[in-house]
C-alpha cells in the first residue's frame, strides 16, 4: 500500500505555497484540515494535475503579455540661460 501524502509535501514538489494546494482541493470538494493533512494518494494525483494545469494557464496568460519596454534614457536638460550683460 502506498503512503498518504501530505498536502504541504505535494505543494512542495510543485513549488506552490500551501495554501494554494488547500485552496484547490477545496474547489475539488474534498475536505482537508490544513497542510500537514495526508490524503489519499487518487486525490494526491488529482491535485497534482489540477495545479499543474493551472500553473501552464498562469505560465500561459502571462507570456503573452508585452515585454517591457527598454527604459528610454532621460532627456539632456538644458544649461541653464545666465542673463547678458547690459552694455
């Protein structure tokens, strides 16, 4: 028999915070006290999934977002004008 997995350990292997994980089993419907819950290993596969996914739409959305643009240096201010002397 395979050993539970704890939810931390799972958003840990995927480099989400924990509280992400919890908060995706909840949209899944399954009811976890907090990250150091084990569940079972079927809904340790699903979660895997379910944020992989949802890490390539975030990865995906954000690619297509425009680059930055390259900062433009700042204009030359001009010297400053000294008054001409009266003849």
């Amino acid at each position: 028999m395979a050993a539970k997995p704890r939810v931390h350990e799972i958003a840990n292997e995927l480099g989400v915070d924990s509280k992400v994980a919890l908060e995706k089993l909840k949209e899944m419907g399954e009811y976890v006290k907090g990250p150091s819950s084990s569940i079972e290993p079927p809904v340790a596969r699903r979660l895997k999934a379910a944020l992989e996914a949802a890490g390539a739409a975030t990865n995906a959305a954000a690619a297509p977002a425009a680059p930055a643009a390259p900062a433009k240096p700042a204009a030359a201010k001009p010297a400053p004008q000294r008054p001409t002397p009266a003849a």
